[in-house]
C-alpha cells in the first residue's frame, strides 16, 4: 500500500530544480535563493496533485557538488516545501556505498524519493546495476527509487532488466529515455510497465505516451522551472485526454527552448540546468552561473533566451 501511495504521489510534472549558487570564492549553495525558487513554484499553483520537485539532480550540479553540500540542497527544498509537494532527492553515483548513505539520509530528510541511474564512468554491467539497486532498496526500504535510464552516459537498461528491477517492491518509478530505433524500445516498456511503474517521460514524447495505450502519466519538462503554469496545463491536457494539445504546446512552447539549449551545447557549453536558470533570472528570480567545468553563459545568450521566452508567451518576462 505505502509502494502504491508514492506511485500515486509521483504523478504529474517531475520538477528537476536548478541549484544557485552565490557570485563568491568556492561558488557556495546560495540558499536564499534555493528558497525562492521553491515558493516561485509552489506560488504558481504547483502542488502534491500535479508535481514532484527533484533536488539536486543533473539540472542541480549534483556532479560538482560534495555528499554534505547535496544532503544540505535536499534538505532546503524539503524544508520549504512543508510537505506540499513530494520530493526526491537526486543519488546518482558511481559508488554503491554512497548510494546507500545517500538513500539513508535522504529518508531522514524527509524525501520520499530517491532518483537512481547506472553508474557512470566505468562501463557497468546491467547485474552490476541490479546489484547496486538492490543494495539501495534494502538499505532503506521506505525510500521509493525512481530508475532513470542515462544511456547516454552509461549502461543502456534493456527491457529484461525492468522485468528484473520490477522483482524489487520499493522501485516505484521509471524515469524513461531511450536512443531512438525502429524497434520502439521507448513504446515497448512503457506499454508493458506502466502499471507496475510510474513512467515519467524523458524523451518529450508526451503527446502520444500519455495515450492509455502508453500509460504515461509524469512528465519532466524543463519549461517548469521558469513557467509552472505551462506543466500544469499539461497535467491537466494529459489527464483530460487532449492529446492535440499536448503537441502543440510541444511544439510551439517547449521546442524552442530545446533547440536553443542544443545550441548551447554544440557551440558553446554543456552540462544541465544553465539556460534554466538564465530562464529563471529573465522573470525575476536570482540566479547564478553553473560551477565550472560548465560556462558562464548568462551575457552572451542572454538575448537570445529572453526574445525566446517572449515569442513562446512566457508571463513575468523582465525586458
């Protein structure tokens, strides 16, 4: 019942929120501003029937940031969001001991979820993968673990290792992307788990996976962050059946955006969560670079991105 309870709770707009960080020696967590972002959200409507927030994620800097600086990130969001929305905390790794710290602490915290991806660097096996999961699953077994499928930085999870990781009861979520073939890897899972799971799309297929044939009912967009308004539309075209809608909004709202962060990627810098917060800072909320190896690239794409968020209607535009 209590696996049953966060599948429900993982519903809607998956929410991956940047973290700040202040414009000073080290780059340290910038919590004041953390807690704006949250009540930015929370103030525009998102809440525990539409949302989960994700702290410390890949858009957070998970990968620059040490194992106290993510339990404090978890910490704040939680804190500010009072039990409004559930929230999980980011445990990528590419330690098994660590993951389980990581599964522990977050339970303290108050998280109710954990995301998991395959550990990255070295080329793992899928049973390297399952026994790392399993090793997080029993070290805090109230814990509900979202899987993501990061095959563009490590093991690509293949459809007899959902089967596997679908034996393990506290695996609520999947987080699903996958390379895109004519054998519909994408379609074949999502049709096949949806019950078991709570699929949260990834590959921006929403207007046909939230079809009940795909059974797809969360979503991560990263227009959330800076238009919250936007994925509460969508959750409620989603759940309304309004699948001409959802494509449009796709293609009108958020593919703008998209394209212009793969210009950024190809041109310039990668990384996640950059042009979310360059976004975030163009409505009003602080904001602050990425820590490096990421760039800067607040000045030079600062134009482009607010002439973005005006042609696709975002509110709050600052000009």
């Amino acid at each position: 019942m209590q696996n049953d309870r966060l599948k429900s709770l993982l519903e809607g707009c998956y929410v991956t929120i940047p973290t700040p960080f202040a414009d000073e020696p080290g780059l340290p967590v910038n919590e004041a501003a953390l807690r704006a972002y949250v009540r930015f959200l929370i103030d525009s409507g998102l809440n525990a029937d539409n949302a989960t927030f994700l702290a410390g994620g890949a858009a957070g800097d998970f990968s620059t940031m040490t194992f106290d600086e993510r339990a404090l990130v978890a910490g704040i969001v939680i804190d500010e969001v009072a039990g409004r929305v559930p929230v999980a905390m980011g445990a990528q790794t590419t330690s098994t001991l660590e993951l389980q710290k990581l599964a522990k602490t977050a339970k303290k915290l108050g998280a109710q979820f954990i995301q998991v991806s395959c550990p990255f660097y070295f080329t793992h096996t899928e049973g390297d993968f399952e026994e790392y999961v399993r090793a997080a699953a029993e070290a805090e077994p109230e814990i509900g673990i979202i899987i993501y499928n990061t095959f563009w930085t490590s093991q690509n999870l293949s459809f007899g290792m959902i089967e596997r990781l679908a034996t393990i009861p506290n695996i609520v979520g999947l987080k699903w992307a996958t390379p895109r073939t004519d054998a519909m890897e994408f379609e074949d899972v999502t049709s096949h788990f949806s019950k078991r799971f709570t699929i949260i799309d990834n590959n921006l297929y929403f207007a046909h996976s939230a079809m009940p044939a795909l059974g797809v009912r969360a979503f991560e967009v990263h227009n959330c962050n800076f238009w919250p308004e936007w994925g509460i539309k969508l959750v409620e075209e989603a759940r309304g059946g309004n699948y001409a809608e959802i494509a449009r909004m796709l293609v009108e709202e958020a593919m703008p955006f998209y394209k212009l962060w793969v210009e950024i990627e190809k041109t310039y810098t990668s990384g996640d969560g950059y042009l979310d917060k360059l976004c975030m800072e163009l409505v009003g909320l602080p904001s602050s670079r990425c820590r490096p190896p990421t760039r800067d690239i607040r000045e030079l794409y600062r134009d482009k991105a607010r002439d973005m968020l005006i042609k696709i209607g975002v509110p709050r535009v600052r000009r």
